[in-house]
C-alpha cells in the first residue's frame, strides 16, 4: 500500500495560528494570514494523520502511521511524551475539554484513550470490526464519537469504555464524523461522498446528501452550526447551507482534499489538500 499523500490542519482555539502536518513527518505552526511558518516539529518516524491543538493552546497532540500518539511543548517545539500502544496507523486524535486525556482511533480496529498525567492507556474501546478512521470529544463530557471503515458510527462512555450506541445507515466506510458545536447533531461522511446528519439525542437520521462519487474525507461544522464543509477526494470544497439547503462548491485543490476546518469567528475555512498546500477561503 502506498503512503497516502495527505494534509490535516488544525485552528488554535486562541491565536491567529494554526498547525498543520502531514506526508513529510513534520508539524508546522503557521501565522494568519501570512502562513509565515513560526515553528516545526520533527520527531515521528512516519507520516502524520491528524493534528489537535491543547483546549488552553500550550500543546500539541499528533497521530502517526508509526503507530503513536506524541504530545508537544508548544513554547519550545519539542516533544514531552509518546503513546505506545496501537498495532497499526493511527489516523485520528482529540482532547478532553479537560485537557488531561487525549483519544486516538486506529486501523487495529480500536480507539485509545490516554491519561497525560500517569502517562498511561486508561482504556481501550473495542467494537468496530474494521479501521477506527477518526475520534471525536463531545465538548466539556464524557462522550466519545467514532467513526469506522465498518459503515458505523459509535457513541462511546469515556469513562468506562462502553459503546453505549451505534449508528447505521451508511454503505461504505465512514471516513469522518463530527458533533455540531451547538444543538445535538452530528455529521458524517464515507467513501462515496455521502454526507450525512443525525440527532445523537433520538439517535436517528436527519437528512442524508449524496455529493459523490468521490469519497467524502473530512467534514466540520462553522462556529453557528449552520454550516457544514466537505472535504472531497475530487478537491472540490463543498459547503452545505444547513438551513437553504443549497451546496456551493470551492474549486482550487489540483489533487484530493484531505481536511477542511473554519476559524473561530466562521469567517475563514482552512482547507488542506494531497498536492501538500493550505487553502484559505473566505
């Protein structure tokens, strides 16, 4: 299997400044709008597949096909500690609201999540039968999100490590899912560019939009909730207008788009693409 030739991208939750990393083994913390590179982190001995800033903005979390999770001094760029524990890739990270557990998701078919202060696994999440392709936090809780190359969407409890629910409905492998920042929604997308949303409080489907043929590889809500984007293998950037109905597409990636996320204020998307460049869109 080739290495994917991807990007991911991340927005501090503080500072004009985002990070993001990718093919090269690197991290790159980049100013806005410049994209002034102000410091790199060098350290994973192979691809990076996710990247999440710390909730106070100090550290960094990354995943890698080396199969760990490192977490990263932000004032200084160097590494403070690695998780070890995965069989394979590690595609997908996010911390606690809390700041003190990180979640990494996998192709060994588990989620992980880590206690940054004993420096250990607390729990392992077993349940998916295929590939865990991306791991969410609901803010400020205990409820984990996943989303897996078995065509499911979990509902996990941090705390003790039960899929308390799952989702069906999608045909092909979910790529990603993501909660809404307000309200109790999720959004989901899979390998045949199939966006779909769903109620996690009736756990039940909302609307499902099929924008394929060309796999679906990131989505992320803006700041209202209102909007949602998508990430597409074509490059194209396809914005949905929640309450219209309606999609434009951003056309600008030469190569597949890997991952899209809005600024704090909703006024600028940030999208990353296999061809290793940032898009910004406003």
């Amino acid at each position: 299997m080739e290495d994917p030739f991807w990007i991911s991208v991340s927005v501090h939750p503080h500072k004009d400044i985002l990070v993001s990393c990718g093919e090269d083994r690197l991290w790159k913390v980049l100013d806005i709008p410049k994209a002034n590179v102000l410091l790199t982190g060098v350290g994973h001995t192979d691809w990076l597949s996710d990247c999440c800033f710390h909730p106070s903005g100090n550290k960094l979390a990354t995943s890698s096909g080396d199969t760990t999770v490192k977490l990263w001094d932000l004032c200084k760029g160097n590494c403070i500690l690695t998780f070890e524990g995965h069989g394979h890739a590690v595609w997908s990270c996010t911390w606690h609201s809390c700041g003190d557990f990180v979640a990494s998701s996998s192709l060994d078919k588990t989620s992980k999540i880590w206690d940054v202060n004993s420096e250990r696994c607390r729990c392992t999440l077993y349940g998916h039968t295929d590939s865990v392709n991306s791991i969410e936090f609901f803010p400020f809780s205990n409820t984990l999100l996943t989303g897996s190359a078995d065509k499911s969407l979990s509902l996990w409890d941090a705390r003790t490590g039960k899929c308390e629910q799952s989702l069906y409905g999608h045909m092909h492998s979910v790529n990603d899912a993501v909660f809404a920042p307000r309200g109790h929604m999720i959004a989901s997308c899979d390998a045949c560019g199939v966006t779909k949303l769903w109620d996690f409080r009736k756990l039940l489907p909302i609307v499902s939009i099929d924008i394929g043929p060309s796999p679906g590889n990131e989505v992320n809500f803006d700041s209202s909730g209102r909007v949602l984007a998508q990430a597409s293998g074509n490059g194209v950037i396809h914005l949905l207008d929640l309450k219209s109905g309606q999609i434009h597409k951003l056309l600008g990636h030469e190569r597949e788009a890997h991952t899209v996320v809005f600024s704090h204020d909703g006024e600028i998307l940030f999208s990353g693409g296999s061809e290793g460049t940032v898009q910004t869109w406003s």
